[in-house]
C-alpha cells in the first residue's frame, strides 16, 4: 500500500509503516445493515454496515433525512434495530 501510494505522491517517499492495526466490522447475525431510528430512542439513529464502502452514500443520505424530520416513505424500515427484537 505503501508503495503504491509513493508511486503517485511523491511526497511519500520517506513515508514508513509505523503499525498495523486491525478492527473487527460490524456484522448483525443476518447481514443486513442496521439503518434508521430507535423507536424508544427518537433522537437516536443508527448507521452500521459491513459494507460501508458500497452502501455509505445512500445509507448516509436515508439515515440523515429521516433525522431532518424528511419524508422518504419508510425506505429503512427492512434495516431498523426493531428487527432483532423478539416476541415474548
């Protein structure tokens, strides 16, 4: 990666790897991002996805206008955190 980025800034060309980290990615148990508001919590929204850098966009955009208050039917309701809730 390194390299690749001396290859087109050569700005970089003293640029080292000081570390390496690594992060576990959000995955809910069926793979599905879970987009939108809380309904016990209105003014809390989430926006986790595994597949952050294809659905960030669009994701971004549906979760940002709901918390604005603007209609876009119910776009995220197959994506809401109620989904995981169970039936007692």
């Amino acid at each position: 990666m390194v390299a690749a980025g001396r290859a087109l800034y050569p700005g970089l060309r003293a640029a080292a790897v000081e570390s390496v980290r690594v992060g576990e990615r959000p995955i809910p148990d069926d793979g599905l991002p879970v987009l939108g508001r809380v309904a016990a919590l209105p003014n809390f929204h989430f926006a986790v996805s595994h597949s952050g850098a294809t659905l960030c966009l669009h994701a971004g955009d549906l979760v940002a206008a709901e918390a604005l208050g603007e209609d876009r039917g119910d776009a995220l309701a197959p994506y809401r955190f109620e989904r995981f809730a169970t039936v007692r």
